[in-house]
C-alpha cells in the first residue's frame, strides 16, 4: 500500500509536474522574460525651462547618451535604463516634489539630480529619507558632500566642487598678480550660495597663494539680472586692479557684453571662472582677449585625443558643442552603469557600495581616469586649469593645470578649519 | 551700507556723470516697457502681467532680424512692429473676451500667455541663451566726459528714448488720438456715444504697448542676454514705476523710471546689498504720502 500509494502519489506529481512545466512553458517563461525586460528606471530633475533651461537641455543629453550606450551594449541581462526626465522649473521646492513623485509614484531605481544647488540640499533630504541612489550632477556647492551632516551613503557628487575649483582659481590667480603686479582685487558674483561661497573662497585662496593680494570692494547682482550697469559703473569708480566674479550662462555674456561698451576689459584684469565654456564662448559675438576662465570644458582641455573624439562625436550627435553640464552628467551616468554592471544589480546598497571609490577610464579625468572618493562621495581627478581667452577657436589655448596634489592638501586644511574632519 | 562711498560719489563730478548716464540708461529702457503697461492700465483697467512677455519677444524679433539683414535698424523696427502686431492679435483674440471680467481672470489669462510665449521662443529659437552682439557702428570706446565715462551706445539709447518718450507724450497730449484715448480712460461709454469704435480704440492703445514693448526689447538686445523668461524681472519693475508715477499716467512712468533707474545707480555705491530694497522703499513711501502716484490722479 505504501509502496502503491507512494507510486500512485509519484504518478500525480509527475503529472502535475508535468502540467506545471506546460503551463510554465506557455506563460512562465514570458512572464519571467517580462521581468527581465523591466526596464531599470532612471528619473532626472533638472530646470527645463526658464532662464536655466540650457542646464536642462545639456544635462539630460549628456547622461541619456551614456545611457544609450549601456542600453546599445544590452543593458543589465537584457534590462535597458529608461530615463525620465522632469522640469523643476529653477524651484528647490518643486525639484524636491518631484524627486519624491519619482520615487514613490514612479518607482524610480536611481535619482539623478541634474538642477541647482539648492535644489541639490533639497533632493539629498530625499535621497536620505528614501534610500534611493541618487547622484547630484551639477550641484558644485561643497558642503553638499563635505559636511558629514548633509552626506549620504547613498548619495554621490559627479560635478566639480567648489573648493576645488577655488584653489584652482586661487593659485592660478596669485601666479598672474605676481607677474603682472596686481594688488587691488574686487569682487563682482551672483547673490546666492553658490556666488556668495565662490567669491568667498577665491579670495581665500588668492590671499593663501598671493599675501598682497588686497580685496577693495565687492558688488553683488541678483541671479539672472538682465543689466549690470550699476556693478559696472561701480567697479570703474572703486578702480581696483583686477575683478573676480562667477556670474555664469546669459548673465555672463550680458555682463561681458556690457563691459565690453565700457571698455572694462582693457582697464582691469578679469577673472571670469565660468567663460571657458562652449555655452559662452561660442554665445559671446566680442569675446575680449585676455580674460582669465577657469575651464569649465573645452575640447582641448585635457589635450587628449579620448576629449577631442568625444566632444566631436557629441557635436555630431547633438549639433551642438558639449558643456560643462555635459560632461558632469555623462560621468554621473557612467558611474552608475559601471557599478550596475559590477554589481549585476540595481541593488541602492550594492551600487553604493561599487561606487564608492570606484575609478572610471574617462576623457575628462587626469591621465584618463575619474574617481569618486571613498571618503565623502564625491569626483576628484578632473581636468582643472585656468587660461587667457582669445577671440576664436580654441578660445582658450593654453590651459595650465593645477596639481591635483596641491588641491587636495588645502581642500583637506579646508575641510579640518570647517569641522568636516 | 556706505554712505562715506555715496558721498564721495556725490561731490566727484567723474563719479556723478557715470551713474547719472547709469541711471538714465537703465530708468529710460524701463521706462518704455512702462509706459505701455501704464497705458493700457490707464484706458482698459487692465493688469498686463504679459507685457514683460512683449519686450521678450521684441529682443528675439529684433535678434532675427539683425541676423538676416545685419541692420540695426531694421531689426529694432522689426521688434517694435512684431510686437505691435501681436499686441492687437492678444487684445482682439483674448484680452477682448474678459473686459469686465474679475481681475483675476485677467491675470489668469495673461500669465497663461507669458507661459506660452517662453515655450513658444523655446521651440522657435531653443532653450539656450542668445547674444545679439554689438553693432559695429557702436564699438567704440567710451566717452570721457569731466573724468566719468559714458558708453557711446548707451549716449545713442538715451537720445533715441528720450525721442520716443516725446512724442509718446505728444501723441497723448496733442493730437486727436490722444484725445480720444484719454477720453476713452475716463469715460469709455461717453466715447462710444459719440460713434467712435472704442474697440479700435483698444486694440490701438495694446498695438501702442507692443511697440514700445518691442521697441526697448530691440534697442536693449546688444548688450542683454535672449532667454526664454527675460520679461519676467522687466516686468517687476515696471509695476513699480507704475505704482510710483501714477496709473495711467505716461509723465509718471518717465519719472519713476528714471527714478528708479537713479536710485539703483547710486543705490549700488551707497548701500550695495540694500539695492533691490530700495526701490521697494520709494514704492511704499509713495503709497504711503500719494497713493494714486506721484502723477495720478486721485479716485480715479
């Protein structure tokens, strides 16, 4: 009887077995194919529309060709990234809406946080609340990542940062004053974090680099002020020797175009950190010679054959020269699909975890190669350096680069006299 | 604060010539977009928020007509004109429709509009910023002039917005149409009666606006940045003007922008992280010593 039922049990099982492979092979099969298929998804914020829509427009091509690509070569086990992006308009407050619309309505596997820095502190709430990976790719105000409080497992930075960039403008800056005996500075940068801490920290550093250096006077116009002719009339009357400002996008070439029926440009020395970009450089119809930019991105810059073929294929691509969004986004971008395929996952806690660190062959880095440090999640090892304009193509041919040796020290003493460490 | 800095500015003639042309030049481009919101507020009763949208879409007319021609000319007539057409086109179209209508369906309809317009210059000229670049004819170095240094185009701006602002103030005041407008402004049924179509009427006083409108987007484009939602901070402060000179009153908008224009010109010396307020200050100073404005008229 055992034996019996023991078979007959045996023949049902086989029979129902049977019936199960059936029915898995008619329906079972698709469904899971289905899944497989699913594609990861990838929400972007970012200002699609106003006066800092080009943010939007060049962000999201820089991180969807990157995505393109990982989709091209299969994606994760067939899985593809499906990017969606979203307007917040230039509000904090509506980028933090729709970073959480993404997360919970959308279901988002990744945040890409592609707006202003002050929508980037109200997305990293989000990113911490949520747990989602989420990577800030524009946002260059430094605490963002360098204040322990702020900082998130995971939540990583694909941008410069602004105290690189300082002590990058900084040294470069004292060189110059030294040769050309410049003492008297002034300082003229948008009225917002990211101007009131770029101003601050160049002038830091210059005085670091340059003990004579002496700051006279400071103006302050509102973000996406159409007319600077106040500002302009007052750097004339307080005549110092050289002005810093980190105006940026339409505000720089309405400021450069103002100047420029001045005649300021061959008074005073300007250090404009944010002109040695395509955005700017081809925009501005005078570009003056001898401005002094840091480089935000330029195809000569770093002067490798990886940089040029790739701002080539993105102008073919795109008909429209790459920016500083552009490379900032594609990096972020690849840092993701690099850790998805390491990870085989898309897992915030495995691909926080590969990408913490984690090195990536890239045509924007030193020597090839971009990192994001373990330490405080953030991209170090970009080409940094500042140059002097010229009025064409290459717009800014002799890029000197700063150490990055030199930068991480003073960004280390930085980070020690605010408390970070 | 530095009131050290603003006296010193005060008895530097150098100092003084500077801001003053500053001044001038930021209050007269004000003034014309001003003028028109003045304008229509004074004979429609209506709050044209989309007039900031004009002047945008004068800058862009302008910018592409100065691309196919190369003329200066040509393209601040192209902006002013553009515009003047498409002001009759959103008075008889849309504006036409909530005459009467509570003001904030008004303002409904023209913030809807200011949105369409930045999409719509979106799609035609893309999302990036444009510069116009500066007319060969006008680069030139500055003027010096007793020590202060006056750019020869903005010295061209003035004179030409001066000339505007002049026979704006004689087509109001001397003429025929003018005084039908006025009288449209005060009594819109009495005008009607005496079998003048105050729709024409109207539709003239918004084709007015939209000229000057294109007119200061046109002339200002060299040396400002093209960008979808660049009518948006103009518009801010030609409320404030009109607040200032009065509704309705064209004399007062002349005064409160150059006002206004003087204020940020030596408000930037004076009190450098206090400029914006100040022009919120004299507003609520007026409102508070003359509330229909320095050339309102009072009940209206």
């Amino acid at each position: 009887m055992t034996s019996r039922n023991r078979h007959a049990v045996g023949r049902r099982s086989v029979l129902k077995g049977a019936g199960a492979a059936a029915a898995t092979a008619i329906a079972g099969f698709p469904f899971i194919s289905r899944a497989q298929n699913k594609p990861i998804k990838a929400g972007m914020v970012t200002i699609g529309s106003g006066r800092g829509a080009m943010v939007g427009s060049a962000s999201s091509k820089g991180a969807s060709w990157e995505i393109e690509k990982f989709n091209a070569a299969g994606g994760l086990n067939g899985r593809p990234i499906e990017l969606i992006v979203r307007d917040s308009k230039g509000k904090p407050e509506e980028s933090a809406r729709i970073a959480r619309e993404f997360v919970n309505s959308d279901g988002v596997d990744i945040l890409f946080d592609a707006d202003s820095s002050a929508a980037a502190f109200a997305i990293q709430e989000v990113a911490k609340e949520t747990g989602v990976l989420t990577v800030h790719m524009n946002s260059e105000t430094s605490s963002l990542t360098a204040d322990p409080k702020i900082r998130s497992w995971n939540a990583f930075r694909s941008a410069r940062q602004g105290i690189h960039d300082s002590i990058a403008g900084g040294s470069y800056a004292a060189e110059v004053s030294k040769t050309k005996g410049l003492k008297t500075w002034m300082g003229c940068s948008p009225d917002y974090a990211y101007g009131r801490d770029s101003n601050k920290l160049f002038f830091e550093y210059l005085k670091h680099f340059h003990k004579d250096a002496e700051v006279i006077g400071e103006s302050w116009p509102k973000l996406f002020q159409p007319d600077y002719t106040e500002q302009l009339t007052k750097i004339l009357q307080t005549k110092p020797q050289a002005v810093y400002t980190c105006l940026w996008g339409g505000d720089l070439t309405a400021f450069i175009d103002q100047s420029n029926i001045y005649n300021l440009f061959a008074q005073i020395q300007v250090f404009a950190i944010n002109i040695a970009d395509y955005s700017i450089l081809t925009a501005v119809k005078n570009l003056p010679k001898g401005i002094h930019s840091g480089s935000r991105y330029l195809s000569t810059f770093p002067a490798t054959k990886e940089n040029a073929d790739w701002a080539a294929e993105y102008r073919k691509k795109f008909n429209e020269h790459p920016v500083n969004w552009s490379w900032e986004n594609a990096s972020g971008a690849k840092f993701v699909t690099e850790a998805i395929k390491k990870t085989n996952s898309v897992d915030p806690k495995k691909l926080a975890e590969a990408m913490s660190g984690m090195t990536i062959d890239s045509p924007f880095g030193v020597g090839g190669k971009l990192t994001l440090r373990a330490e405080d999640n953030t991209l170090v090892n970009y080409a940094t350096g500042w140059g002097e304009t010229i009025q064409k193509d290459p717009y800014v041919p002799d890029v000197k680069a700063v150490d990055w040796k030199v930068i991480l020290e003073l960004e280390h003493e930085w980070k020690k006299a605010n408390k970070y460490i | 604060m530095d009131l050290s800095a603003l006296g010193s500015c005060l008895i530097s003639p150098s100092c003084v010539i500077t801001q003053s042309t500053s001044g001038l030049i930021i209050g007269l481009l004000l003034f014309l977009v001003a003028a028109g919101v003045s304008l229509i507020f004074g004979v429609l009763k209506v709050v044209n928020f989309a007039h900031g949208a004009f002047y945008m879409l004068g800058a862009y007319f302008a910018y592409s007509a100065y691309q196919l021609s190369g003329s200066y000319l040509i393209a601040v007539l192209a902006g002013g004109i553009g515009v003047a057409i498409f002001g009759v086109l959103f008075e008889r179209l849309l504006i036409s429709r909530v005459y009467g209508s509570p003001v904030l369906m008004q303002i409904l309809v023209c913030y809807a509009m200011i949105l369409i317009l930045d999409d719509v210059v979106k799609i035609i000229w893309g999302a990036d910023f444009l510069s116009f670049g500066m007319p060969p004819a006008f680069q030139q170095l500055p003027i010096l002039f007793a020590g202060g240094v006056v750019p020869v185009f903005y010295l061209f701006l003035i004179v030409i917005t001066l000339i505007i602002a002049a026979l704006l103030g004689l087509l109001i005041t001397k003429t025929r149409y003018g005084k039908i407008v006025r009288a449209a402004a005060v009594n819109p049924s009495m005008v009607s009666a005496l079998g003048i179509n105050t729709g024409v009427v109207y539709a003239s006083v918004f084709m007015l606006g939209g000229l000057l409108a294109g007119l200061a987007g046109g002339l200002a484009a060299p040396v400002r940045s093209l960008t979808a939602g660049m009518g948006t901070s103009i518009i801010i402060e030609s409320f404030i003007v009109t607040v200032i000179g009065g509704m309705g009153s064209v004399a007062g908008a002349l005064v409160g922008s150059i006002l206004i224009g003087l204020v940020r010109s030596f408000g930037s010396i004076g009190f450098p992280l206090f400029t914006e307020g100040l022009m919120f200050v004299m507003m609520a100073v007026v409102l508070v010593l003359k509330p229909s404005g320095l050339f309102g008229k009072e009940g209206r």
